[in-house]
C-alpha cells in the first residue's frame, strides 16, 4: 500500500475530472490518498484533505495534474520531505510536467511499480529581512523557478541594493530583479533577455528588469552564493516567488537568497527532453 499526494489546477475541469479519476482509481487498489484541503473541497472529497503543513508527511510521491504552475505548487508543498513529483500536463506546453494525459493509468502504474527515474533540479531558498510589515516574520520559502522582487507601483522604479557574498556589488535601478534557478531560466527570466540554462545545472541567475541603467547583463553565479537584494529610496517591493505574490517590502528590507539544501525530485520515465521541448516551445523547425 502506497500513500499518494494529488494537487489539482483549480481553473481547468479536465484537470479537476483526471485528478477525481485518480483519486478513485487509486482507492479501489488500496492505496492512501492525500488531497490539500482547497483540492479536497474542490474535488468533493473533503474526508481526504489536510493542511499544507502536514501534506507531505509519509507521502510516497506527489502528482501534479495541470501545468508548470501547478507542479510549481507541488513542489513547493513536499520538497522539504523529498517527495517525488509527478507531472501530468493538462493544458500548454509545460517544462515541467512528463506526461500527457492519456498516459495517466500507465503512469500511475509504473509510480506504484517504482518503475521510474528521479530528475533531481535545484532549488531556491529565499529568506526576509524585514523589521516590520507584512514580509516580518515570513517564513523562508523554497522556489523552483524564481524570486522576484519588483516595483509595487506603477510610474516609479525600484531601488535594489544587491550584495553578493556579504559584499556590496552595485544598486539597481529597474522595474526589478529576478533570482532564478537554471529551472527558472526559461520562465520570467527568459521574458526579461536573460540565458537559457540546462536545468540540470546548478547556479544563481540575477537578471534585471528593464534596468534604467546601462548594466544589463544577467549575473550567473556559483551555487554557493549568497544574493541579498535590500529596497531602497523609499519606495516599496513587491516580492513574489514561483509568481505568487508572498509580501511586500519597505525601505530597508531585503531578502537573501541562497541554494536550498534540499533539491526537488521531478519524476522521470526516461523521455524527457529538454531540447525538444525548446524547439517545439519557440518553433525551432529542423532545416
């Protein structure tokens, strides 16, 4: 008997129909099954929900039904226990996700069969230092795909202050400043100029957007950094991890990030292309 955690998108009814069909397929084998409380209501099976912090516990792996931002929540709710996720891609082409939703059964199959690899990604650790408002306290948060601390108003810049190591770098003037994993590097990051990275590669990416300032250039930094990124001027910050909004910032505040101790472990049945999946995202036809 396995123990299986589902997180389901909330906005599209196929994913919400495939994800009911697992839950039951999963039941009549005699396996648990673990729903958050929201996809619990949502899915009609309140019985099965618990809170997001006791979600992971002796879960076996975790299946992502929806997109890239739905694994981004899975991940985010078990990668402290090193839960395995699964991605069945319900909608766009994902980057994240492995299968298509056809395939569902045998992918279940072969999860309880533990016939599968695991893709092991980095992880962000992002912590705040903030003396007072709504980011005192926040807890650190863990992110797949990126940080991003950003201008809360519109008609004015941000003001970052960036140090790397415990060393002042520079300060700048931007709409803001992305903290991207090489994950992350073909989601925000990709929109404001910055590289392409082979996500199994470890390291920092700070790319700046739209800079009013004539460095521009993405920084690609070890994974042993440390990036502190301070609001300055007087003008608040919003920050957002895996494009959820988390707090917003006052002058003086910051927050550091680093390499999680922890990697998220992406389930693998050995056909994931990273390079196709780019030439079908962005057209690259063969010549």
């Amino acid at each position: 008997m396995a123990t299986l955690a589902l997180v389901a998108h909330h906005g599209r009814a196929e994913a919400r129909a495939l994800a009911a069909k697992a839950v039951t397929w999963l039941e009549e084998r005699g396996h648990r099954v673990r729903l958050t409380a929201d996809d619990a209501g949502l899915l009609g099976r309140a019985e099965l929900g618990v809170d997001d912090g006791s979600f992971a516990a002796g879960v076996d792996v975790a299946v992502a039904v929806g997109g890239d931002g739905t694994m981004l929540r899975a991940v985010r709710l078990v990668a402290e226990h090193d839960v395995p996720v699964l991605g069945i891609n319900v909608g766009q082409l994902g980057y994240l996700t492995e299968i298509d939703p056809a395939d569902w059964e045998t992918a279940l199959e072969r999860l309880l069969a533990e016939s599968y690899a695991v893709d092991e990604r980095m992880l962000l650790k992002v912590s705040v230092d903030a003396g007072s408002g709504d980011a005192n306290g926040l807890d650190a948060q863990l992110v797949l795909n990126e940080a991003v601390l950003e201008k809360s108003s519109m008609g004015h810049t941000a003001r970052l202050r960036v140090s790397i190591d415990g060393r002042f770098f520079t300060s700048y003037v931007a709409d803001g400043l992305i903290v991207a994993t090489p994950t992350g590097s073909t989601a925000y990051a990709l929109s404001a100029r910055g590289p392409i990275v082979a996500p199994n590669l470890w390291a920092l990416l700070l790319t700046p957007v739209s800079p009013h300032m004539l460095f521009d250039r993405t920084l690609v930094l070890e994974p042993s950094t440390s990036l502190r990124l301070e609001v300055q001027g007087g003008r608040p910050a919003t920050l957002s991890v895996d494009g959820q909004n988390v707090a917003t910032l006052a002058d003086g505040d910051a927050i550091v990030c680093t390499a999680a101790e922890r990697p998220a472990r992406l389930v693998s049945f050995g056909r994931r292309d990273f390079h196709g999946i780019l030439k079908s995202k962005f057209g690259l036809n063969d010549r």
